[in-house]
C-alpha cells in the first residue's frame, strides 16, 4: 500500500531539507510512496497551515514548524 506524503511549504531551507529527508526516509525502508511537495501559498492555505515546514502522511499532520527528521519520518511510515 503506497503512502502519500506531502510537504508544505514555501520553498526555503528548511522546507527544502524536510523534503530531502522525506525521500531519504522512503528510499532506506524501500516502500513505494507519493512525494508530493506544496510550494503555493494558496494551496497551503487551504490546509489551514500558518507555521513551516508542514510534513503530512496521508492527510495527517505529523509535523510543522521544523525540519523533520528522516528516522522520525521512518517511524510514522512504519504506522
């Protein structure tokens, strides 16, 4: 079963180094996922999203305003 993953945000640093780890996390436990990286603010405003980076795992959020790191994001893929 494909995850989705989706990270949120405008494209800075720390959104930019969420998104690698996100790849990073999927490529160490090999599973398949849908890496989907938001960068409008409109869009992000439809999820109700004020503080950045935003990590969300099939449409939970598990993350905001930090870099996510990659074994945190292996452990909420593993749920």
């Amino acid at each position: 079963m494909s995850k989705q993953i989706k990270v949120l945000g405008p494209g800075c640093p720390k959104c930019k180094t969420t998104f690698h780890n996100v790849e990073e996390a999927v490529k160490q436990l090999g599973i398949e996922a849908e890496i989907i990286k938001i960068e409008d603010i409109e869009e992000m405003m439809r999820y109700n999203v004020l503080t950045t980076p935003v990590l969300m795992i099939d449409g939970v959020v598990k993350v905001k305003g930090r870099i996510a790191q990659i074994d945190e994001i292996k452990e909420f893929l593993k749920q």
